[in-house]
C-alpha cells in the first residue's frame, strides 16, 4: 500500500473515497489493518480503559502514548499515525507544543486534541510549528465528569449551533482533520457540509468523510460491552484479516454504520 499523507485525505474527501481508521497500540496490530486496507491508524487515548483496564481515558500520560506510538510505527513505515493528546497535557499553549513534540518525534503524523474554539491559539501554534492537528469534537471522553457519563452530544439545536461554530473555529486556527463522536448523524452531515476538512465519525452516522472504531470493538472483545454505533466484524469473518477487509469493505460502500448503529 502507497503512503497516505494529509494531501491523500483530503483528496478522499473531494473524491468522496471514505476515510478507514481504526485505533491501534502495536506493530503487529498495527501493521495488518494497514496490510487490509486501514488508511489511517489512531493510537487512542481510549489504552487507558481497552489495554490499562481503567473506567476513563484520565489515567493516560504523554508518555504512554508516545510508547505506542513508537510501537504502532514499528509496524511499517508507510502508516498514517495519529496520536492523542491525553488528559491535561495541552492547558497551555508551551505545554501543548512540548507534548505533542513528543509524540511527532515518536513517529505520529498528526496529534489529536479535545475541544472545540479555546483550542484555536494551540492549534494555530502547533500547525505554524509544523505539527498537524485533528480536532475532536462531540463526546469528548476526557471531558466525561463534564458531562456526567458517556453520552451523546449536540441533541439540542443551541449546543449543535456551537458545535458547528467550534469545527469552523479549529479548521480556521489549521486543523487538518476532525472527529466527530456520539453525535446525532443530521448534525455531523451539518458540521462536515460546513468545513472543507475531512471528517470521521464514531457514532456519528454515515455523512461524515470516513470512520473510526476502537479496534477492541471491531473483534468483540472491549471489556463489559460492544457500543451501539459498534459492530463485531469477527462474528461474521471469523478471522481477524477478513474482518478488517469487511470492515474497510462496509465503511468504503456505506453499508457501515447502518441505521441501528446511529442516534437520532
Ligand atoms: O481514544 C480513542 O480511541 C478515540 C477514538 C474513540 C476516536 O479518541
């Protein structure tokens, strides 16, 4: 598989060529859902709770995640990495650089944040360095005490208004990409109809320009549940590489998310 860059993404996006992601820790993980067909590889805050067993994404540090990251690059050179920033390491404009100094170093190509206008000077700081950006927007899992539990947001049309004005905000301080989580899929269509970055939905219907699953979901195997905007793709495949290629199949056709995965 060729190199995927910024430039390719956003020619999926023109082309309307859905985005495939999913979370990755590892090479070896890593390295077969490039090999079937994953364009991009998010190495998620999301280790806290599917490889460290905690009830939140809080417990995560920079260093963790700049471990995984080393270890998903280890995995092929020619992946598309991009690493979240965990918890607190981006309050301030010289803390977000320093951080995300880090993970670029540790081989991600892009860092991901939480948060919608208050990130503008971080973000516009961080591209004018040469750091690319993803915004992150909807339920946003570090603010989960904020919200009072993993819930879906932008339900009412004043907090969808703000959402749609936050993606506009991050896309105009220079971020490159934008996840769109636990939202109704009326709102990601309005939020990817008025910004000309791709967008990638989880739990947020089949309008936005890609997906994204936590890889634990994707074979069954989170612990406790599987999320409604999930799909066990082992059940059906029964081996790991058919299921990221349906996976990818699904996603690319529109056939995922269908209608039992979305919220109204
Ligand atoms: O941490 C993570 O895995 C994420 C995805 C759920 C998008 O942020």
């Amino acid at each position: 598989m060729s190199k995927i860059t910024v430039s390719t993404l956003n020619k999926m996006k023109a082309e309307k060529n859905k985005i495939t992601a999913l979370t990755a820790y590892d090479a070896s993980f890593a390295k077969l859902f490039h090999d079937n067909g994953v364009d991009v590889i998010l190495v998620g805050d999301s280790l806290g709770m599917v490889l460290q067993g905690g009830d939140d994404t809080l417990a995560v540090t920079n260093q963790d995640i700049a471990y995984h990251t080393r270890c998903v690059r280890g995995g092929s050179r020619e992946l598309f990495i991009i690493a979240d920033m965990p918890f607190m390491t981006y309050s301030s404009v010289s803390e977000t650089c320093k951080n995300a100094a880090q993970l670029m170093r540790a081989g991600a190509n892009m860092v991901k944040l939480e948060g919608g206008e208050w990130l503008y000077d971080s973000i516009k700081t961080l591209t004018q360095q040469g750091i690319p950006v993803c915004g992150h927007l909807g339920l946003t899992p570090q603010s989960v005490h904020v919200f009072g539990g993993f819930k879906v947001q932008g339900r009412e049309e004043i907090k969808a208004l703000e959402m749609i004005a936050d993606a506009q905000a991050l896309e105009a301080a220079g971020a490159q990409m934008i996840v769109l989580e636990c939202i109704p899929s009326e709102l990601a269509k309005r939020i990817t109809d008025a910004i000309n970055i791709p967008t990638i939905g989880i739990g947020a219907g089949t309008q936005t320009d890609g997906q994204i699953l936590v890889m634990h979901d994707l074979v069954g195997i989170s612990a406790g549940y599987i999320p409604k905007f999930s799909k066990n793709f082992l059940l059906e495949t029964g081996n790991m590489p058919d299921a990221v290629k349906k996976y990818c199949r699904d996603v690319k056709s529109g056939a995922f998310p269908s209608a039992e995965h979305e919220f109204k």
